[in-house]
C-alpha cells in the first residue's frame, strides 16, 4: 500500500506558498505535513497529488508530484489531503480494518473528508474529485479524527502548541536541569521540559537554554553562538546556525541561520536571517534571505484581529498576533519594516523607499516608483547561486521547476 498526498481547491489558495511547492512540504510544528501524515499511516509517500505547474517539483527528501492517473489502481492506495493534521493516534490500525474489509473508504476528519482508501481495483478519484472531495462510489465513511487547517495562518495560530506536544513525543533522549553534565561549560539550562542534543552540536558559552515551557531539540551539527536565549519550544533543523539574540518558540528545518529576536515562526528551511532585527508569528518558506535590521509587525495598534490577502479579498484571521509569511526564494533589503500580516509572494525581491504593501505579488522586483518584474532569467541564476552557497545542486530538473512556476505566476495562474 502507498500513499499519496494530495492539494485540495482550498490547499491551491494558500498564498504565498502553494505557488512553489506542495503544501504537504510546509512545516506545522515540528514536522512537515507529509511527514505528519506518514508517520500517522506508517507509510511513505510516493507522490503529490498538486497543480500541474508543479509537475517538475524537486527537492532532496522530498516525494515528486504526480498526476491522478500516475497513481496505480492495482494496488492498495491511501489518499490523504495535504491539509490533514492527524490526531495523536496512529492510523495503521485504522488501515489495518479497511483493508480487512476491502471496500473503498472516505476518510473523516470532524466529519470533513480527508481523503480516502482505495483497494487495489478501484478506480483514482479525478482532480475534480481532490479539489473537493466528499462522497465516493460505493464507498463508506470512516472518522480517523484529527483536523484540516482553513489557512496558512494556522500555522501561526496552532503550530507552536503542536510543536510543543510534537517535542514530547518524538525526542529520542533528553538532558535536564537534574542532568546537566552533558552541557558545556558556560551553558546555563532552566526548567525540566527537555533537551535534546543531536550529535556534532556545538554550543559556546555564554548561552541560555529555557526549557520552562517547552522542550529544546537541536538537530545534528547546529552550531548555537554566544548571547542566544533559546526558549523552548524549539527545533532546529540539521546544520542550522542560531547566532544570537531572544529566539523561541521557533520551528526551523535544515541549515536555517537565525539571529535577533525571533519568537513564534515556522521556517520550511534554507533560509537566512543573520542580521539583528525582530521576526514574529511569521511563516518563511525555503531560501528566503533577510537583509539586516529587517523587521517586521505582529501586532496592529488598535488590538484588532489581523485581515491578510490581496485588496478587495482580505480575509480576517480572528489572530491577534500575525506577522508575516514569505514564499520561497524571497528576498528583503537592508532595514525592510514589514507591517502587520504581509504576505510576500514566492520569487519577490524587496527593496525602495518606505514599507512594502501588505500584499506583494510573486516575483515583485521592488515596490513604488520604479517597481517591476523580477526576470525569468535573472532570478533562475540568482536561485541557483543561493543554492549552491548550501552545497544544494540547481538541477536541470529544479530550474525548470521553478521556471515553471515564473511561467505560472507571470500567466496569472496563481498568486
């Protein structure tokens, strides 16, 4: 049996990320939402399931995307939606029933399809069917519990409890205040919620580790830098570098380098914030780079609740705290002051006079006066330089990956 992932019409909204990847390869706490769901199913993902721009999707670790008819109808498949947070329950039992019983299966989360289990012969649902799925043909219902997220502002509002509850359960070892000898001399650790030191951690003195109310997991090779206070909850992801200032609750994949004040984001990974300045309740996808004393808003004068998206579709979050959320490959200039919920579109390069709007389209090449396009060319070769400054190859594949997706957004396809 496979799984395979799958974006729903809502999923495809979810600016400013869905243009440039799957949005099971966003991060919700700890995890990836592909990761969530596979360690829910017990099975690996074969495929996403996503819009057709993104037929090139490639990144190491990472399952291609696939269309509907990819999918083969003999064998045993299981379809879940990409926007699928599984209760902490494991499915494989559940899996196990429905394959007893033979009979194909929508998959409910709160009473809202989910996905589906499909025995070997049935047929694919079509992408009619993934975009709002509901019913199937002879199919029963099944609720595996769990929930779908509305937005990708639930990432903020919801990701750093999951990522506390996620740290509990998938830490390997921990070190605590009773223990400290593992430390090095010089670190100061408070509170008994946990720490995990992954191997080749290098961590200098001078460093404060809170894990009051959150434990603090640092992955192989992260190196922590004098004058950091990391509040837990926290990840970090392999080969990150955190290299000072107040940072947590943070989730962060691989070889993200962090520093200033940084409490309450998601970072997908491979992405750069070496310079003073504060980011709060915000989303960054992968290769973003902030230039110094960027900063950003998450907090609105008046106390009100945060609205986000392009004028005349803003949708109210009903979040107090909304920062920012930054697609792929974004970048910022030096002392960019971001207000409060801007969405910043895959590929825009920010820079002028005074702050960007709330709502930047993909491949923005600066804003104001003078503000253009980004060239296709031009931020390919931008991409792959980034890229390669992390030892990560620029493929043929990736670059007509993203080609495609400067295709896409140019063709007005996504936002």
């Amino acid at each position: 049996m496979k799984l395979w992932m799958f974006d729903d019409g809502v999923a495809d909204g979810w600016a400013p990320f869905a243009l440039s990847r799957p949005v099971g390869e966003l991060r919700f706490g700890a995890l990836l939402l592909r990761e969530r769901a596979e360690r829910w199913s017990g099975l690996s993902a074969a495929g996403h399931l996503t819009r057709p721009w993104l037929s090139a999707y490639e990144e190491p670790g990472a399952p291609p995307a696939a269309d509907p008819a990819d999918v083969p109808a003999d064998e045993d498949r299981l379809l879940l939606d990409s926007r699928f947070v599984p209760g902490p329950e494991g499915g494989a039992a559940r899996l196990a029933g429905l394959r007893e019983a033979r009979e194909p299966a929508v998959l409910l989360a709160g009473g809202r399809a989910a996905g589906c289990w499909l025995p070997a012969g049935a047929e694919t649902p079509d992408r009619a069917w993934l975009a709002g799925p509901g019913e199937l043909p002879g199919g029963r219902e099944v609720e595996v519990g769990g929930r779908l997220l509305e937005g990708p502002w639930e990432i903020v509002a919801l990701g750093m409890e999951a990522l506390g509850r996620d740290l509990r359960r998938l830490a390997p070892g921990t070190t605590t205040a009773a223990d400290p000898s593992d430390l090095p001399d010089g670190v100061h650790l408070l509170g008994s919620e946990g720490l995990h030191l992954s191997p080749g951690v290098r961590i200098e003195p001078g460093v404060l580790l809170d894990a009051r109310r959150g434990p603090i997991w640092l992955g192989r090779d992260v190196e922590v830098l004098a004058g950091c206070r990391l509040e837990g909850p926290l990840r970090a992801g392999a080969g990150s570098r955190l290299l000072g200032g107040p940072i947590g609750p943070l989730s962060a994949g691989p070889l993200s380098y962090l520093r200033g004040e940084v409490a309450d984001v998601h970072v997908v990974g491979w992405s750069n914030k070496a310079h003073d300045g504060h980011l709060g309740h915000a989303v960054l996808g992968r290769w973003v780079n902030l230039g110094a004393g960027t900063t950003n808003s998450d907090l609105k004068n008046n106390y009100g609740s945060v609205r986000i998206g392009p004028p005349g579709r803003e949708r109210d979050t009903g979040l107090l705290k909304m920062g920012c959320m930054l697609g792929d490959h974004v970048r910022t200039a030096i002392g960019m002051q971001l207000d409060t919920g801007t969405v910043v579109g895959a590929g825009a390069n920010l820079f002028g006079s005074g702050r960007p709007p709330r709502w930047v389209p993909p491949f923005a090449w600066g804003f104001g006066e003078g503000a253009g396009r980004y060239r296709r060319d031009a931020f390919l070769t931008t991409a792959e330089t980034v890229m390669g400054r992390r030892h990560v190859t620029a493929t043929p594949g990736v670059r007509r990956w993203l080609g495609d997706v400067w295709d896409a957004a140019a063709d007005g396809e996504a936002e």
